[in-house]
C-alpha cells in the first residue's frame, strides 16, 4: 500500500507544459483576430449588445488579452472599460450606478477591464467596503446580472488564474523592465501579501455569482499566449455570427488636382525627423 502511496505521488506531479511556437501563435493570433472583425460586423448588422468582464489576479495577463482583441476593432464598435477608484461622490451612490452608464447600446461590445466585481474582491480583501456592503452585493450581483441578461445583453465573464510562482516572477519582470513599472502599484504589492484572502474571496464570489444565466469561464494564464489564444477562441464561439466581410473595393481615379496650388511647406510647423 505505501508502495502504491509514493508511486501515484509521483505519477501525480506536474508537468512543465510546452509552450506553443511563437510562428505558430502569431499565425493562429491572426486567424482569430480576423474572427473578431467578422464577428464585430455581426454585432453591428444584428444590433447585439455584448459584455465581456476580465478578472483575476494581478499580473494575470487580462490587459494582454484584451489587447489583443480589440488590436484591430472599431472603437466605435468595441470598446474598453477601465475604471478608476470611485470618487467620493460615486461612494454615495447605488453601487452598480457607476457601471450602468458604460452599458453598450445595439451594435456595441464593451470589454470591462475589472468590473463591479472590484467589491467581491479588492475591496472585500483590502477593507474598502464594509460587511453589509459586501453581503448585499453578493446577494444583488446575481440578480443585477440576470436582469443584463433578460434585457438582451449578452454577459460573458472571464477569470484568469495564475499560479503565485508565476504571478511572482511577473512582478519581479515589472521591477527590472522600466516600461513595466506603471503596472506595479501599491495595490499590487499589497496583494502579494495577501495571496490566501485573495483566494478564499475569489472561491466565495464564485460560489455566489456563478450563475445559469452568466457563469463564469476560468483561463489558465500561466502562458501568456496560450491564455490570449484560448481565451479569445472561446469568446468567438459563444456568440454564433456570420461572415459579412464587404465584397473588395475598387477605389476610383482621383480626381484631377490641376489648379490647386499648395501653399509654400515653409508656412507649415513640421515634426523634427529624428531618423536622418
């Protein structure tokens, strides 16, 4: 028996996973992201109201999927939403309040970048809010959410789960690479403090809000790029489009310019060049 014992602990040990090739991820990056056009006309012709919530940890890769979503969208189409702290004002109101407004219209995708669940999560770890606040918001968020989805608002809610070794060395890559340091805040090393609090908040917002009508889909992101493309597949294939790609275009001869006469360059303030 002790025997089998060590033997399936063995068995059970993780194994590294092989990273995709970056040709190969750059290729399928690019199918998918013709996909997201494809589909962002579909989502203007049929008048859909899409939202797409990203939440996880800190250093988890959301802002990297995001990104690469809306790399090539309309911003008319699709936008993101990414909200400061509530000013002082915003604290007084109902707690939705300042999220309804970001809301999409027909024809629109809103990618929320942290959400109203900031208070099952931030705010629940760090004290921001108080008990009756944040037992009042695990009650009223499923329903807040399902009156989204009756409304006819598509809700898709993503949660990027990384591993606290791999969270660790991201931070550490924030420190060393100087175009990386914004995304290191106090916040952030606050966090790095409280990895089980953040857990046991994330297991009860989970258990509260992951609901029939909007579950939640939970991205490994301890691969930046497997994450990014998985992600992004599985967001293609939970809202059926169709492909309305315009027939190509033949632009037309331009029209005559004879007769304008273009005022002197040295009337015009350029950009220096800095490449000569």
């Amino acid at each position: 028996m002790e025997d089998f014992a060590v033997a399936t602990k063995k068995k059970a040990k993780p194994t590294k996973r092989k990273k995709i090739r970056n040709d190969v991820y750059e290729k399928e990056l690019f199918r998918l992201q013709l996909e997201l056009v494809k589909l962002q006309e579909w989502i203007k012709f049929t008048g859909l109201k899409v939202v797409v919530i990203f939440e996880g940890r800190d250093a988890a890769g959301k802002g990297g999927v995001i990104k690469r979503i809306n790399q090539h969208l309309n911003p008319r189409i699709s936008r993101v939403v990414a909200l400061p702290a509530p000013t002082e004002r915003e604290t007084t109101q109902w707690y939705f309040q300042r999220y309804v407004p970001h809301l999409p219209a027909a024809g629109e995708m809103v990618l929320f970048d942290r959400s109203w669940y900031n208070r099952a999560g931030v705010e629940r770890v760090m004290g921001f809010c108080s008990e009756e606040e944040y037992h009042e918001f695990l009650r009223s968020c499923p329903e807040f959410e399902r009156m989204l989805v009756r409304s006819g608002i598509i809700v898709l809610k993503y949660w990027f789960s990384v591993a606290d070794e791999e969270q660790e060395r991201r931070f550490q890559s924030r420190l060393e690479e100087p175009h990386k340091r914004w995304k290191l805040s106090p916040m952030d090393l606050e966090s790095r403090k409280r990895w089980v609090e953040y857990s046991k908040a994330k297991d009860t917002m989970f258990a509260h809000t992951d609901i029939k009508q909007a579950p939640w889909y939970v991205v490994n992101s301890d691969i930046k790029k497997h994450a990014r493309l998985n992600c992004i597949s599985h967001l293609l294939n939970m809202i059926p489009y169709e492909d309305l790609t315009p027939e190509m275009i033949v632009l037309p001869e331009r029209v005559d310019s004879r007769g304008y006469i273009r005022p002197p360059l040295s009337d015009q303030t350029f950009v220096p060049d800095i490449c000569v």
